[in-house]
C-alpha cells in the first residue's frame, strides 16, 4: 500500500504540471499476458447461433487514477484467427472486472467485436478498434483490474464444427482522463 | 487520508520548486519599487539592510523622490477574499473535495493575493501520456515537462529579525536575531530523466531525490561603525562594517534521500516499487550548549553629487562551531528504523554569504538606478528609473531572476503634497507556467 502511493505522488506532480489538459494512460494489456495466455482456442459444435470460450482471467496493475473521472477508454489491438476447420464467424470480445470472477459476468464485457467469417483452414487477420462501454470507467480508478479475453462465435452448418485459436498479437487501452488525476 | 498525503506531498514539492525565485518578490511591498522593477534606491530596501555604509549615508528623500513611510493597499486580498468568501469551507482548498484544485492552491501560496493580478499566468494545459506495460512505464510530460527542475531547487533565506542597540558617533553596539533557513531538493540522475526525458522506467532500479534541510538561528551581539571618511555631504565616502559575534540557539540539519526502487519487473506485483529512504540528521537543541562563531558585514557607499555607488558583503566568514550536538541515522526500507551515530559532539554550520551592489543616478527630475542583489541562492539584477513631472511620476524597469528570467516593471504615481499614491505593474513567472502574469501593487506614501 505504501508502495502504491510513491506512484501516485509522481503523477499528482506530474498532473499538477499539466493543469487542463488530458492525462492519457496507455496500457499495453498485451504485455500482461503470459506466454500461451494471449491464445485462445475455441471450438464452436454445429448449429450454434452463439457462444464464447474464453480465456483465464488475467489482472493488470495500474497506477491508480484515484478521484479522477475517466472520460473514454479506448482499444486498439491486433489479433490472428488461426482456424482449422468448419465455416462459422468469429470474434473478439473483451471482459474487464475488478476480480477475478467477476469476469465471467455478462455485465463484465466492456467490448465486442464484430464477427469475421472464417473457413476451413487459414489464417484471417483482424483489428481490434473502438470505444470500451462506460462500465469500464470506474475501474480504471484502482490500482488492479481483471481482464479476460473470449473469442465470441457462431457456426451455422449442422455438422461441421469450426475449430481453430484465436491469437492475439498485440493489444493496447488508452485511458483518457480530463479531470485532475488526484 | 492517503489521498491527502500524497497531495500535500505533491503541493510541497511543487511549492518549494518554484518558491524560491518567488521570494525575492514576495517582500517588496512597495508599488514605487515594484514599478521600477523591484530597484532598490537610495536608502530604501536592500541597500541598509546588505550594506553598512548606508547607515551613515543620509537619506536625501527629496533627491531621489523617496517616501518616509509606505504602505501597501492590499487590493489583492480584497479580490481574494471576494472570490474566495468562506475559504475554510471552500472546496478548492480541501484535498478531500472532489472540487480540490491543487494548481489554485500552489499559485496562491506562489503568488500571495496582497496584489491585483492582473494577468494570470496560465498554466500548461498539454496532454500528459503515460505507457504502462508488465516492465514499461514512460511518462512524456509535453511542455509540462520543461518544469521539471533539472538543478537543485528549494528556497533558502537569512535574515535578521531582530537588531536593536545604541549609537555614539558612528559606533553601534548592539544586538542582532539572526535566522537562516535552508531546504534543497536535487533530482538523482535516474527520476530527472524519467520525468525531464520521458526515459523509460528501468527495472530493479533507483529513483531518488536528494534532500538538505537546515534551520539555525541565534542572536549576535554586535559592534559596527558607519561614517564618511572622506568629502561632506554632497560629496563624499562612506564606509561601514559590523562585527558579529554569533550565539546560536539551535539548529537542525539533515541531508539524505527519499526515493524508490522498481521491482525486478516493473508492474509484476502487488507493489510495483519498494520505498527507500536514509537521512544523517544533526541537531543542537535550545538548551544545549550555545553555539558560537564570528563574522562580518562591509560595505562602502560613494555619494557624488548625482551618483550614488554602494557595495555591501554580509556574513563574511560566518562559520557557527555547535560544541554540543546529536546524530543520528535514520533509514526506510518496508520499515523506519534510526540508530544514533554520536552524541555531544561538535559540528560546524555557515552562513551564506550575501552582497549587493546599487548604482543611482539623478539629473534633475530624472532617477536612474541598478542594483545586483545575492542572498545567497543566487543573484537577481534591477535596472530601473524614475521621471517626475510635476506632481506625476513615471517609472519603468527590467529585473532578471533567480530564475534567470527577464522581468518587467512599469508604473506612475501622484503625489499631493506629503501624501502619494503609486501604482506599479510586475511581471511574474513564478507560478507554474514559463509565460508571464502580471501583478499591480498600489501603495500609499507619505513624504
């Protein structure tokens, strides 16, 4: 605990230098992951309309924004879809929460990326882009959070299950905070 | 309750940061000065006060325009006081309140409202962007980070509050309080190019700050004498000296370091850095045996006809021997532990030096001056003038810093017979900002 203010007492000096302007935090969750954590498996059975496999809670420690109001997260990150069977759409979608079990919560997903189709076996590249929901505002005010990473998907043929791992290659918050951070 | 900590924490090392070319400003109360760029003429501010020989050089009010008394109207605390109606209450100044505004609260102790300000110095409003990663941090400041003091930095003061005895014909037997203060703070290579450099953070690494902290003080009887020596009254050399036999009744030092040290990877654990600290403190408390030492004030004035030259050194060889003082070690590292190092021993502490130099020139209605003035944390230049016409005075001047920044002093004032009212404009950039504010001071004189 101790420890954790003689961070917080660099940023309030720093934040005091800054006056109005934007304090931006930019967080390469991706350097987080333990090795094998940034792959995530999935098999989708046949004649599924949705469902997620996801991979172990992951937490990420942070300075701490304290008082500070968070005013947008945003994502930007690269991932691989290694498919190795099946025809189905697949993507991305992000869970944050401020323990671990909280994000298996429904509520807990602060992103979600829209499908790509993948089909037989390749190797389809997609970005993840956007604006993290609101819910995950708050959390960025502590000094952890949890993260966990799913690939979302669907599979329409009524034999074929789709089978491959989705990788991430990099991913990367930036926190946009335009109060004062302390 | 941590919050508060780390926030005045924040603030102090803010304050101390920037105070220290704030001071030389904080104590010209008059608006006559201040519109000449803080100049010092005649017999008025720092010349008596650095320079001995002024006690004997008359004052000459009428010649240079000078008042008797000054006194400050303190437009700034009204403005304050209207802006800020129930302070005690008033969430800006809390650091609990959400509504707390640390930027306020350092401009105000930087900047004390007893002036109008005029023109705020604005604060740098660039984007800070941290990079967090497992074993990443970098912090690039923008602009802001032009504010990171690269040399030490602190605020250091010796004065004289007390000096009182009798004078005989030039000789002065008396008695003088003395005070010095000093605290300094000195980034280690590590923090400054982190903060100053947008360095990455390294880890299994130290970050520090190197701190001295001192407060002395005492009185000293005193011996001085101040005469012409040469010429009379329009022209002539006068010289003066003080001989000071220091008596200190206390004092405390103490010099070491505070920092932290970054895991063996940065974000991997609960507690991404480890706190360190280590001090050697040195202290005679009131009640020990009293220190002693001597030194010595010079100082020489030339007075002809329309120039004025004077040059003052004060506390020459003021070294103050404690015959009776403590040390101690103190220590942090997951835990606060000290050991005393010895007991009754002696240790030895100097006054800085301080000097000044003032030239005047007055041709008619016309006053030019300059004045170099060190107190020992470096020196501060004013080039300044006065013309009066009729009973309209307009001054302008130029004064370079602690800080080594050029400011600007403007004003007028009018005078109706014995009384005057001076108004005099001061550039700052002591707040936050590397752009200027601009304070008014208005004074009432009395000739």
């Amino acid at each position: 605990m101790r420890a954790k203010w003689l961070w917080t007492i660099c940023l309030a000096g720093l934040a005091a230098g800054c006056g109005k302007g934007e304090a931006i935090f930019n967080v390469n969750v991706y350097s987080f992951l333990p090795p094998k954590q940034d792959s995530v498996p999935y098999v989708i059975p046949p004649s599924t309309p949705g469902i997620d496999t996801g991979s172990v809670p992951q937490r990420i420690s942070l300075p701490g924004v304290g008082s500070s109001i968070v005013d947008s997260i945003l994502i930007f990150g690269t991932l691989d879809l290694h498919n190795t069977g099946g025809t189905g759409t697949l993507g991305l979608q992000l869970f944050m929460a401020s323990d671990s079990a909280g994000t298996y919560s429904p509520s807990a997903a602060v992103l979600t990326v829209t499908s790509k189709t993948v089909t037989g076996t390749q190797v389809v590249p997609d970005t993840v882009q956007g604006k993290l929901l609101s819910n995950a505002d708050s959390l960025f005010a502590k000094t952890q959070l949890w993260v966990r990473v799913a690939a979302h998907g669907s599979n329409a043929s009524a034999v074929t299950p789709v089978t491959g791992t989705m990788v991430l290659t990099s991913l990367m918050l930036s926190v946009f905070i335009n109060d004062k951070i302390f | 309750m941590v919050r508060t900590s780390v926030v005045g924490l924040g603030l102090v090392a803010l304050v101390l940061g920037y105070a220290a070319p704030a001071a030389g400003q904080w104590l010209v109360t008059d608006a006559r000065r201040i519109g000449m760029g803080g100049l010092t003429l005649g017999r008025s501010g720092s010349a008596v006060r650095y320079n001995p020989a002024y006690r004997a050089v008359p004052a000459q009010a009428d010649r240079r325009g000078q008042p008797k008394v000054t006194i400050p109207i303190p437009l700034g605390i009204i403005q304050f006081l209207h802006d800020h109606p129930h302070i005690s209450k008033d969430p800006m100044f809390h650091p609990d309140s959400a509504g707390f505004n640390p930027i306020l609260v350092v401009n105000t102790i930087l900047n004390l409202p007893l002036y109008l300000e005029v023109k705020q110095a604005p604060t740098p409003t660039n984007d800070v962007a941290f990079t967090i990663g497992k074993n990443q941090l970098v912090v690039n400041l923008g602009a802001a980070g032009q504010l990171v003091p690269e040399d030490q930095f602190g605020i250091s003061g010796s004065s004289r509050p007390l000096d009182f005895g009798i004078d005989i014909k030039g000789v002065r037997f008396g008695v003088m309080g003395w005070l010095h203060d000093q605290v300094q703070f000195q980034l280690g290579d590590t923090l400054l190019a982190f903060l100053h450099d947008s360095v990455p953070a390294r880890d299994s690494t130290t970050y520090n700050v190197l701190v001295h902290g001192l407060v002395e003080g005492g009185f000293a009887p005193t011996i001085s004498y101040a005469g012409r020596i040469a010429g009379d009254s329009a022209t002539g050399l006068y010289v003066g000296g003080a001989l000071h036999y220091y008596l200190g009744a206390g004092y405390a030092r103490t010099d070491g370091t505070a920092g932290f040290l970054t895991g063996d990877t940065i974000f991997g654990g609960t507690n991404p850095v480890t706190p360190l600290g280590a001090t050697f403190t040195q202290y005679s408390k009131p009640g020990n045996t009293l220190g002693h030492g001597i030194g010595g004030d010079v100082g020489v004035a030339w007075v002809s006809g329309p120039i004025e030259v004077g040059v003052g050194v004060n506390d020459i060889g003021a070294t103050i021997t404690w015959p009776d003082t403590r040390q101690d070690n103190a220590f942090y590292k997951d835990s606060s532990y000290s050991k005393p190092v010895a007991n009754h021993v002696e240790t030895t502490t100097k006054l800085p030096v301080s000097y000044i130099v003032n030239l005047a020139y007055t041709v008619g209605r016309t006053t030019l001056g300059a004045d170099v003035l060190n107190t020992g944390l470096g020196a501060t230049v004013h080039v300044g003038g006065e013309q009066r016409i009729g009973p309209w005075a307009v001054r302008g001047g130029i004064a370079r810093d602690q800080r080594k920044r050029i400011e600007f002093g403007w004003g007028g004032g009018l005078r109706f017979g014995g009384l005057g009212l001076d108004v005099g404009f001061w550039t700052h950039t002591n707040s936050l900002s590397n752009e200027r504010g601009i304070t008014m001071a208005t004074s009432l004189s009395i000739y």
